[in-house]
C-alpha cells in the first residue's frame, strides 16, 4: 500500500513567500473593511482619544489636535470599504468637530460659551481641518482609482443564463 504522496496536498493553500522562500511577517498596516458606520465611528472614537491625548500631553494645544487628525483622516480613509469610500471625507470633518468640543476653550458660561468656544476653535484652525479632508479624499480618489482600472483589465462580467 503506497504512503501519502510527497508535497501540496490538494486544496490546501499555498504559504505566501517573499524574499528567498520566508513567509511574510507583517510588514504591512492591517487591513480592516470598515462600513460607511464604522468608519465614522472610528474617526469619532480616534478624534475623541486624541482631544484627551491633547490635553493630557499639550495642554489642549489645537496645533497638536491637528497633527494628530491627519493620521486619523488617513486611517480612516484607507481603512472604510470600497463600497462606503464616498463616506470617509464625509465623517473625517465631521470627527474633528466632535473630538475638538472637549478641549475648545469655553469657560465656565454654560452651554452657549462651550458652543462659542467650538465655533472659535474651528474657524481659527480650519487649516487643519481643510488637510485632513483633503488627505482623505485624496486616498478615497486613488482607492476609487485603482477599483476602476482593476476592472478595466478584468473585462466585462460574463453574463450567466438563467435556467428556467
């Protein structure tokens, strides 16, 4: 009676290599498909995050919110689905304004002073906010980009014939 055969075994799945023979270690960032949702909450969760990493760290300094969105408006973008990519320059703004109403300057006059400081706070660094939506979008039109041209070379879909 013959042994097992040497080699692939049928249906398993080959090991990705690169280099001489290694398998792949993880150079790359993760890759997580976010709904349109998710990704919106992801960017509100991480602009959230970097307001208190602000204001433990630069004492609510608006220059280090700002540099800190910019990765947050990159990930999201790279991280949303292709089917929700219109979705990412769309929350990006919108987390910004979120995560930036804890540590805009209101006093102590109540709500109307909190509002009033947020409404400063972001007309005074819409530079940042205008750059993150731009990095955004800008990988959003790559992504949508690169989607197209991989269709383009696969070819129409073949159309199947419906049996009935």
């Amino acid at each position: 009676m013959p042994g097992p055969r040497p080699g692939p075994r049928t249906g398993a799945r080959p090991r990705p290599r690169t280099g001489a023979g290694r398998p792949r270690a993880g150079r790359r960032l993760p890759r997580p498909r976010l709904t349109g949702l998710g990704g919106g909450l992801f960017a509100v969760v991480a602009m959230v995050l970097a307001a208190g990493i602000d204001w433990l760290i630069f004492d609510a300094s608006m220059v280090g919110y700002g540099a800190l969105f910019l990765p947050a408006a990159a990930a999201t973008a790279l991280w949303v689905r292709p089917a929700d990519l219109i979705t990412a320059p769309i929350a990006v703004p919108i987390a910004f304004a979120v995560g930036a109403w804890f540590i805009a300057e209101g006093g102590s006059g109540g709500f109307g002073a909190q509002v009033m400081g947020l409404v400063t706070a972001l007309s005074l660094n819409a530079g940042w906010l205008y750059a993150g939506t731009l990095v955004a979008a800008l990988i959003v039109i790559v992504r949508k980009a690169v989607l197209v041209g991989r269709r383009r070379v696969a070819g129409p879909p073949v159309p199947q014939r419906r049996l009935g």
